[in-house]
C-alpha cells in the first residue's frame, strides 16, 4: 500500500455551503456542507455518492470562492445514513471564503 503524503497545509474548520457540479454535466450538482477547508481542498458531507476522481467546479453560496475540483474520496458515512464524506482537491482557487 503506497504511504499517504502529508498535508500541504493546516485545514480549518468550518460550517458553510459550497455548490459542486459536474464539469462535464453542470446539470448534475448539489449543495454539499463542509467541514473543513484550505486553499487547496476540503472535507464536506454530501447526499450523493461522487465518484472518485469526478472533475467538479465549486463555488461557495456565501462569498465569491470558486475552484475547479476533483474528487478524491467519497466514503459512506453511519451518522447520518444515506450521507457521504466527501473530499475535494481544489486548483486555482479564486475568491474569498465566507461562512
């Protein structure tokens, strides 16, 4: 199993809304609550499961935070059912971030 790198810096947390579309299906999109973010990704709980690997924009409903995304992982998640965790690598990040 290959080692997991570090971080590349600290994440915050955080209770905000942020809106995630498919790049190449901007029909498919939900409004996903994160946990936790940095300039260069963040942790949400989303209610539909995204592929890993998915290219997703995101936009924060609050504020004028946008990046184009990847999915790194989407994981089921006990509490609440039917919810996915889900991380997001963000690139080129514009925008500031409001909660």
């Amino acid at each position: 199993m290959p080692a997991q790198m570090p971080r590349m810096e600290h994440r915050a947390p955080a209770k905000a809304a942020l809106s995630v579309s498919l790049l190449d299906k901007p029909e498919t999109m939900e409004t996903v609550v994160v946990e936790d973010i940095s300039r260069h990704g963040a942790r949400a709980v989303a209610s539909l499961p995204w592929r890993q690997g998915d290219r997703v924009l995101a936009k924060a409903v609050k504020g004028s935070f946008q990046a184009h995304a990847r999915v790194v992982y989407c994981k089921p998640l006990e509490q609440p059912q039917g919810r996915f965790a889900v991380g997001l690598e963000f690139f080129q990040p514009t925008g500031q971030w409001e909660e």
